[in-house]
C-alpha cells in the first residue's frame, strides 16, 4: 500500500500551486471589489500575496520535460549534412 503507480511528488505540488494561485487571484478580485465600495478588506489582499507567492514557488519546482516539437526538422537535418560531407 505504498505510493501509486507513476506518483510523482513534485507534480502533486505543481497541482496545489496551481490551486494556490487560482485562490490567490480570487481572493485579489474580492479585496478590488472591497475597494471598490469604499470599505477595504487587507486581509484578502495579505491572504492572496501570501497564496500567489507559495503558488509560484510551487509551481517553479517542477519542470515539465517537454518532447522536441520537430519544428525546423529539415532545416536541422540540412544543416547537419555539411558536416558529414566535410568529415568524409
């Protein structure tokens, strides 16, 4: 009963980060509508700079590692081919 197959740790913290920010804007909207009415509330401002920031540092540690798109495949194989030809 250990860890879940393909369980990655840093990806579950991407996820909260995710989450944290998503609450941290929310909670920035609901002190500029707080503002609006001339009755601020910075206790959500505090709350929600406390969120984006632990947000960020959450999602800063996992890199996806993305695939190469093959954008400019041919150019990268024409551009190889001098080198072979000097080589031989």
């Amino acid at each position: 009963m250990g860890e879940p197959q393909d369980y990655d740790r840093k990806e579950i913290l991407y996820r909260i980060g995710t989450f944290f920010l998503l609450v941290g804007v929310g909670l920035l909207i609901f002190f500029m509508m707080s503002e609006a009415e001339q009755n601020p509330i910075f206790s959500y401002f505090c709350w929600s700079m406390v969120l984006l920031i632990v947000g960020f540092l959450f999602r800063a540690q996992y890199k996806k590692a993305l695939p190469p798109s093959g954008r400019f495949s041919i150019l990268k194989k024409l551009k190889s081919k001098p080198k072979e030809e000097a080589k031989k």
